[in-house]
C-alpha cells in the first residue's frame, strides 16, 4: 500500500509534527485518491487496519497523557499508563470515560492542544447539566469533513450532486459537519438546516436536490407537509436521504423509501467523538453502518459488568478515537446498545447493527424493560398507524402507567384506526410483556422537531 510519509510543518517552520498523534497519522496515511472512488483507507485489510490502529492508538494515549490532566489522573490512580498498551487488547486495561468526565473539565480542560490551535467549538445542549465541549483543529476539521465525504459516498452521492441539508447548523455537529463533507465530496450542498417546513418544500421542489440529509422523524414530517400541500413527495427530485442522529427501525427505513420512492441509508456519529461521520451505511447493501475503523476502535460491552463481548453479541458501544488531536477520546461509553458485525463492501471495516436504544434511554415498567424503538417497530407493523407516536409515563396508585400517544393515518377513518389501536396495546403486552394505555390522536396533532425527536415523556415523581 502506497503511504504518504511527509512531515507536517510545525508553527516555528521546521518539519516536526505539532505532536504524537499528527506524527503517527503521518507515518501511517494513505496517499489520497480520487474523491468519486473510495479512499484506499477503506479497502484494507483487517490485518492492515489492525496495524494503523496500534501505532495510533499508542499515540493518542501518549497524548492524552501527558496533555490532559483528568486523563493522566485517571490512568494514575487506575495504575495504567501509555507504555502499558502493546497490542490491541491491552486497551481493556484502561478505564472508561463518559460524559460526566468531559463535563467536569467544562469547558477546555479536556482539549490536548493550545487554544490557538483549536480552530472551531461545539457543544451538546446541556439540557441534563454542563454541557459537553468538542475542539478541533484544523487537521480535524480536514479529517471530519473527508470521513463525511466517505460515508456520503458509501450511501451513493456523487461529485455534482445537489445536496438538501437539513440537519441543524449552531453548535450541533450535525449541519456543519455534514456541510463540510458534502462540500469535500465535490458536491453542492443547499444549507438550510432545520425547521421552516414550507420553505423547506419549496426549496426542494425548486432547487431539484438529488439528496437530502436529516434525521429519519423529520423526513416523515416533511412527507406529511408535502401531501398537506397536495403535493406527492414520490414525485420529488429525492432519490437518497442520508438519515441520522437518532435510532430508526428497518420499519421506519421502510416507511420513508415508500413515501419518496427513495434509498433511505443510515449514518452515525456523536458530538464526543467527531460527530457525523464515524460510520455509513452502502448504499447498495443497506446493511447496517461500516464503521471507519482507521480513525476509530470500537468495542462492545456488557453495560452492567464491563466485559468486552465477542463479534455478534449485543451490548453497549464503545468508542476510542485513534487521529483526534484537540479532543482525544478513549473508551467513551456510547451508551448506545447494539452490536458489531464482520465487514461486508468494505471488508476490513466491521459493521454495527441497528441501535435498539441507549442504555440510558431505557424505560422501566413494572419491572419489564422497553425501548422506544420497540413500540416503533410493533406500531409500523399495523396498518392504519402513523410512524408519529408518544410515550408518556405517570404513577397512579405507587403503580407505574405508561400511555401510547399516537396518530392515526389521515386516510383510514377512525373506527378501523380504533380497532389499530387496540391491536397495538395487545401486541405490545405479547412481545414486550407490559400492558399500557393506548390514545389514539388525530393525524398532525402531536409534536414533531426537526432535529432529535422526544419520544418519552416522564411525568413520574421522581
């Protein structure tokens, strides 16, 4: 394999890389190749990846070591260090990290760099406490934006494609980043981010997008606003959504194709670790995310004892980034549960399954265990039900209730939409083992966002 060798230049003008993990993305990148074809990176081997992600891997610990305090105190008082990892298994003797340790280096404490060289900040909302603070330098910006560019690719855009971004642009990683790989791809991205339905419709039946990228939820919503405007949205420019930032079911996949006559593809990525990009899905294959294991190490976990599971068996994500120089990440709990599966198209890259939930997502009633995405998958399965559905949970009597909000569909009337009901109340007690209230709303009634969507509801004392 061809491998660029040149040093980059440091600030003073000699030839010495800023630090340990621009070193080893030097020693071990591949030479680029033409941005319609994929990288050389993705096709190889698990043998070569396995490779690159040690050299880098040791040097995003030295990094972190000795740039970062809260990473030296914790591997201090864990008694591990960077010269402890030489092979790929020794990273199960480090200790994880989460939110709660990059909130408590609010907010630059956790950067590796100076602040000179950080070029751009993001951010969670902070809804649930500090919020979390992403840094890049220019070197990671460059990195986010070609990863994108490959996942996009992978999902079938082209170089000349006209792009309808509406992930949202701020300090949500989703619009900027998607930007910038849209625009490395050689495509023409229209920025117009979230909200503003109509003119979101206008804009896509003038400006003919081929692609549109935004969260699975708010395709459904503008599918509903492309018929309220008596408009057919399989009559659309739409060919590919590149969909993300939020779990979807192959029902609601399903769902979305038949509604735009279109390729409905996954993407993922978190604001901590890089934010859209770090896998995508084939366009051709559809087969769940392959994850970019060159810039990554993903593992699975059991969230309850810590115990990195074997290819196949389902469990929590966890994620080490192997080419970030201002924010190093290692052993992030995801707390997205799946699984990670042997590579398919891109052979050396393994693939994560669907995400059934996030481990602190997770509801609890009476005992049993659900998930959103399993009433999502059990009410798609019903015809006369919308894909737009709330779950709202109260206590009556020290009893825990939970109540299925969800709408009909606009052309089934309402008494065969009312026995739809019942029949999800009962599948519900059959698959998941809860009984629960169903309300059946009328269509366009309940919320709908154009970023994450809330699902649940939790009117429960605490």
């Amino acid at each position: 394999m061809s491998i660029a060798t040149a040093p980059e230049t440091s600030a003073t003008g000699g030839q010495q890389p800023r630090n340990a993990v621009a070193a080893a993305i030097a020693a071990t990148e591949l030479a680029p190749t033409n941005r319609a074809k994929p990288d050389a990176a993705e096709l190889l081997s698990t043998e070569e990846i396995e490779a690159i992600q040690l050299k880098r891997l040791q040097a995003t610990l030295r990094h972190a070591y000795d740039n970062i305090d809260a990473y030296r105190e914790l591997y201090d008082a864990h008694g591990v260090g960077p010269d402890d990892l030489q092979s790929l298994e020794d990273l199960a003797k480090f200790p994880f990290t989460d939110k709660e340790f990059l909130r408590n280096a609010y907010p630059f404490k956790s950067f590796a760099v100076p602040m000179d060289e950080v070029r751009r900040i993001h951010a969670s909302s902070g809804t649930t406490g500090k919020p979390t603070v992403v840094g890049y330098t220019e070197g990671d910006i460059d990195r986010w934006a070609t990863l994108l560019a490959r996942c996009l690719r992978y999902s079938g855009v082209r170089p000349g494609d006209i792009v309808h971004n509406a992930y949202g642009y701020g300090l949500f990683t989703g619009g900027l980043g998607a930007h910038y790989g849209i625009e490395k791809l050689g495509a023409t991205v229209i920025p117009m981010s979230g909200g503003q339905t109509e003119k979101q419709i206008q804009l896509i039946q003038d400006f003919k997008p081929r692609v549109i990228l935004c969260t699975p939820t708010y395709l459904l919503a503008l599918a509903d606003a492309f018929r309220n405007a008596g408009l057919d949205p399989r009559e659309s420019s739409l060919e590919i959504g590149v969909l993300g930032a939020e779990p979807w079911t192959e029902e609601m996949r399903h769902e979305i194709e038949q509604a735009f006559n279109i390729k409905a593809c996954d993407i993922y990525g978190l604001s901590e670790v890089m934010g859209p990009g770090v896998g995508g899905e084939s366009w051709a294959n559809q087969d769940g995310c392959t994850l970019w294991e060159d810039h990554f190490r993903p593992e699975i976990i059991d969230p309850m004892t810590e115990e990195v599971l074997p290819l196949g068996h389902h469990g929590e994500l966890v994620f080490t980034t192997l080419t970030k120089e201002a924010l190093p990440i290692i052993r992030y709990r995801t707390h997205d549960l799946t699984r990670l599966l042997p590579g398919t198209e891109r052979s050396g890259h393994r693939r994560m399954g669907r995400i059934t939930g996030r481990s602190d997502d997770m509801i609890i009633l009476r005992g049993v265990n659900l998930f959103p995405t399993q009433i999502e998958e059990i009410a798609l399965g019903i015809e006369g039900l919308s894909p737009h559905f709330q779950l709202e949970l109260t206590r009556l009597n020290r009893m825990d209730q939970m109540t299925v909000h969800i709408e009909r569909r606009p052309e089934t009337p309402r008494e065969q939409a009312e026995q739809a009901a019942a029949e999800l109340g009962r599948q519900i007690k059959v698959k998941i083992g809860s009984s629960c209230q169903i309300n059946l709303a009328e269509p366009d009634t309940l919320a709908r966002s154009s970023g994450k969507l809330r699902r649940v509801y939790d009117k429960r004392p605490k």
